[in-house]
C-alpha cells in the first residue's frame, strides 16, 4: 500500500489507490492521491484541488487539513479543512467534504455548533 502512495507521477493529478482487500467501502468512496496527499475520497481530493486554483487566484491564504475538534465527553470531531481567506475581516471557513449526510454526522455537526462559535459547510 505504501508502494501505492509514493507512486504517483510528477503531474501531481490524481491517482486512485487500490483498495484493500475485503469488503468494499461503507460508503463507495475511493481514496485518492493528489500531490502525494492520502484524501478519502475523490470529493474531497477534488476540493483540495479548487483550493489550490483559489490560492492561485488570490483569494484563499493558506488552509488546513483534518483539523480535530474535542467535544464533551471524550468525542472528537475531524473538519476536512479549514480555510483562511486573503480578504481582510473574513472569517475563516469550517469544510466537510461529504457525499451524504449521515445520522451520526448530523447530531456531531449540531453538536460542534453547540459549543463552538462557528458553524460548519458542507462541500
């Protein structure tokens, strides 16, 4: 799997990295490799991507990935990124990349936006 990982071309473009053996995903998701960086999902990787022309752009900073927030109760919660835009004023933005929502990621979502003063979008 390792092998798998550093294989990808100089072209930085996506490669999706076979899956292991056994049953499939949950939720038919592929992991993808961009840049030499291990996403989820081809969503996700595809986000990062955008990301990337928007820093060309000028419009995004810089951004974070799978940023953890702990939660009462021993939880803790992952954002696929957090993002830091170059505008002046302009509060950062909490990302979850998602095919679909799920019953647990909805009452973790509520739950982030109980207790922190930010609220979570959905890409």
């Amino acid at each position: 799997m390792r092998d798998m990982l550093s294989a990808q071309g100089k072209s930085g473009a996506a490669q999706l990295v076979p899956a292991k053996e056994g049953a499939p995903k949950k939720y038919r998701n592929q992991v993808t490799v961009v840049d030499g960086i291990r996403f989820d999902s081809k969503r996700e990787a595809r986000y990062y991507e955008q990301l990337k022309l928007r820093k060309q752009a000028g419009e995004v900073s810089y951004w974070l990935r799978q940023v953890p927030v702990h939660l009462p109760g021993g939880t803790r919660y992952v954002l696929d990124f957090l993002v830091f835009f170059t505008e002046p004023g302009r509060d950062p933005e909490y990302v979850d990349v998602k095919g679909r929502e799920t019953p647990v990621f909805r009452l973790k979502k509520r739950e982030v936006e109980h207790h922190y003063p930010f609220r979570i979008v959905l890409a």
